[in-house]
C-alpha cells in the first residue's frame, strides 16, 4: 500500500509536468479536458490519503508487538485479554 500510494501520487506530477498541458496543449482543445485532470487530481487525493494511513498502520503499536510475538513464537496477547486481565 505504501509503494502504491507513493507510485500514485507521482502521476500527477508527471502528467502535470512539461508543455503537455495548458491552453495551448492538445489536451486543452479536447472534450474531455476537464474529465482528464479531475481524474488526475483525485488520484493525487487518494495517494495522499492512503500513503498517510499506510504509515499510520505501519507505526501502530499492537501491529509491532504482534509480528515481534509471532516471530520469537510466542502467542500474541489481544488487547481484550489485557482489557479484561486489569
């Protein structure tokens, strides 16, 4: 999900880049101009979106602890048993 989220918010800056668009562009003078960049804007969006929780997943607490458990081959605690056990 990271690498996506990153590849996708690199398209619109190469689509977006060069002499490519404008008012003097092919793409300026076509029907389906406006359709084209508010695809490329909402990918941006939803890059930004999903890079954002990807990192927040990747630096969540329980996610740590719970590969560390499986990799050492202990069984790993819930947060329920802990809710309960207090």
């Amino acid at each position: 999900m990271l690498v996506g989220s990153l590849v996708s918010l690199g398209v619109p800056a190469i689509h977006m880049s060069g002499k490519g668009i404008g008012t003097a562009s092919r793409v300026a003078n076509t029907s389906g101009h406006h359709f084209f960049v508010w695809t490329l804007i909402v990918l941006g969006v939803s890059g930004l979106f999903s890079l954002v929780l990807s990192v927040q997943g990747l630096w969540r607490r329980e996610w740590r602890q719970t590969a560390a458990s499986q990799s050492l081959g202990r069984p790993a605690i819930s947060s329920q048993s802990r809710s309960s056990s207090t």
